[in-house]
C-alpha cells in the first residue's frame, strides 16, 4: 500500500460544502480506505464561494465584519479580512459574501446592484489597506459593477441607483469624485472564468443562473455594451476584452477601469497556500467540486489542480457532485473521475465516493 500523503484540493460544492468543508470530506474519505495514510489539506476556491475563510487562514489575517448592502438594498453584516503585509495593510474581501446568489428570491436581477461591495471597498481603503484581494465568482448581480463604482464615486448622471436596469439611461460619466486612494492601491481581482464582458461569451452565459431568461439575454448584452461605451470613453481604456472582464456580471470590467488585476482566482490561492509544494510531497492529487462541465476548463479550480500535478507527475482523481456530458473533452486530465452517491448527505457522500476510488 502507498503510504505517501494524499492532497486533498477541491473547490467549493456549491450549495452544500465550502472548498475547507469539501477537503476535510474527502481526507476522512481517505482515512476510511486507507487507515494512517496523512492527508494534506489545500481546499482550493477560485475566487467564489469559500475564498475569504482560504485566504484568511493563508495570510492568518483577522476577519471584520462591515453594515452594508447586499445585491438587493437589505442592509446585511459582510465579513472581510485584515492581514499585515510588507506594503501595508492587506485587505481580503469575498463578492459573494456580500453581493451572491443566496439572496433575496423576490428580487429581480435587473435591480440588483454591485454598490454594496463598492462600499465595503471603500471601508477597507479607510481601514489602511494597500493591497486588497478581491474574489469575483458567485455574484448574484449582472450590473457590469456600475454600482459598484457608483459607491468608489464615480457619477451617472441622472440615475438614482446604478444597477442592470438603469445602464442604458447613461448618459453622461463623472469621475471626479472618484476615490483618489484606489490609484495608490493594489487590487488583485480573482475571477473565476475568462469570459470578456460583451457577445456570446461574455457576462450573459452566467445571466440564467442568476435568474434571467433566454429571452432576455440579448436585452442584457445590449446594455453591457452601452455602458462598457461611455465608460471606456470616460476612463480613457479599452478593458471589456480581457480575459475575465466578464466576471460577476460584468464586475472584472469594473475592476480593469479602476487598474486592478485581472487574474485566475484558483492561481492566486494555489500560490498562498503552497499548493505545488504540497503536491510534492503527495503521491496523489484529489479535487472535485459541485458541477463539472465545459466551464471547468475556463480558470477553474480543479483544472489547475490537475494541471499542476500533472507537471510534477501526480495522477489525480476527480469527485463531482454531476458531470455534465460537456465535460468529456476535459475528462483526459484525470486518472479517475467519479460523482456523489445518491441518498446521502453532501459530505458523508464525498466521503464515500473518494473512500470507493481509493479501495
């Protein structure tokens, strides 16, 4: 038997485990079939769900809580974190945790705001922070994060509340009252696709999930553009194309307006927590998350995963709760795939199933 660690590396499955609650599922799954055999915990998000509580035991930040606004206007306590760094203050903020899916079911996506994180942005930047990591998966928004520089001071002339509905009424763009501190700070925005803003790739392939339907799909492309238009103009860039603009509805186009960086979410938590090194060590990989399909193969969590241990020549096996059919054309990366057991509850479920691959 192979006593060598186990990694245990997945992302979040949505709904029911956190990437931590994931990891710690799929190590007793390991104790199970492999009584003794060490595993080595590196829950891996990619900027959504399960990011902050990562990062904060990563960088063993302190965590915060902040009044204000969800997606929908509710005032509502956001978590953040708060870690020392060589620059100064390092800030550890998670969209989802403020602005996600598990919201207001009533609250129609067209009135749905990025304004809240702008604030909790804001307070960040007033609590000394130079460096600000911001995960962008699992929003519940599609604003193009108009609101979300509504609240960092940038002004829409003629719009009361800058969300999905009211992009098309821009008009005219202020930026005088932008924050000037955000031009002294280091944003490093994770996202978790690489879709632009704009087309048939853009924001919209995620609208129906926040629940616009495919009728409304071109609606919603059309003002993304509109406002992408006059903001371009107004800031003087052109952003929508890059790779990940796209993200939270249209908030990694926000966040390049304002120079962030634009990158991998799964990478940026891969590198903090020492993933390689414990790959390494490993003489298995194991990932999963909740659904896989041809989407995994755009910068999420268990593509890089099975992209690093195959350079260090580690085979890895791969638990999902559903694999979609669209998911075959990625399936060669993995030595094993499997999916969640039926009748179980989601944990002992990821238990069973790595236990099964593993006997």
């Amino acid at each position: 038997m192979d006593h060598a660690p186990v990694v245990a590396a997945p992302n979040a499955f949505k709904g029911t485990l956190s990437p931590l609650e994931a990891a710690q599922a799929m190590a007793r799954g390991v104790a199970q079939a492999c009584p003794g055999r060490a595993v080595i915990l590196r829950p891996l998000p990619d900027g959504g769900d399960g990011t902050l509580d990562v990062l904060t035991r990563a960088l063993r930040a302190e965590t915060h809580v902040f009044a204000t606004q969800d997606s929908c206007g509710h005032m509502m306590r956001a978590p953040f974190g708060l870690a020392r760094g060589r620059r100064g203050a390092i800030a550890l903020i998670e969209s989802a945790r403020v602005i996600g899916l598990a919201q207001d079911p009533q609250c129609p996506l067209s009135s749905r705001s990025t304004e809240g994180l702008g604030q909790l942005l804001r307070h960040v930047l007033d609590r000394g922070a130079r460096t600000v990591y911001l995960g962008l998966g699992g929003s519940a928004t599609c604003d193009a994060g108009v609101g979300f520089l509504a609240a960092l001071g940038v002004r829409f002339a003629g719009i009361p509340r800058a969300d999905l509905e009211t992009l098309e009424r821009i008009r005219a763009v202020d930026l005088a009252g932008l924050d000037p501190r955000l031009a002294r700070t280091r944003i490093i925005a994770l996202v978790d696709v690489t879709n632009p803003l704009a087309g048939p790739c853009g924001a919209v392939v995620f609208a129906a999930q926040k629940g616009a339907y495919p009728v409304d799909l071109g609606d919603i492309d059309r003002r993304l553009r509109w406002a992408a238009d006059r903001l371009e103009t107004v800031f003087a860039v052109s952003v929508r194309d890059r790779l990940g603009a796209g993200a939270a509805g249209g908030l990694g186009f926000a966040c390049a307006l304002l120079g962030a960086r634009l990158v991998p979410g799964a990478a940026i938590v891969a590198r903090l927590t020492g993933l390689a090194a414990a790959i390494r060590q490993a003489s298995l990989v194991l990932t999963g998350e909740g659904a896989c399909d041809a989407q995994t193969g755009y910068g999420k969590g268990p593509q890089l995963v099975a992209a690093q241990a195959r350079r260090l020549g580690r085979p890895v096996y791969l638990v999902c709760g559903r694999i979609d059919r669209s998911f075959a054309g990625l399936s060669e990366y993995y030595a094993r795939c499997a999916t969640l057991p039926p009748g179980l509850p989601a944990a002992d479920a990821l238990s069973a199933a790595v236990a099964d691959l593993l006997a």
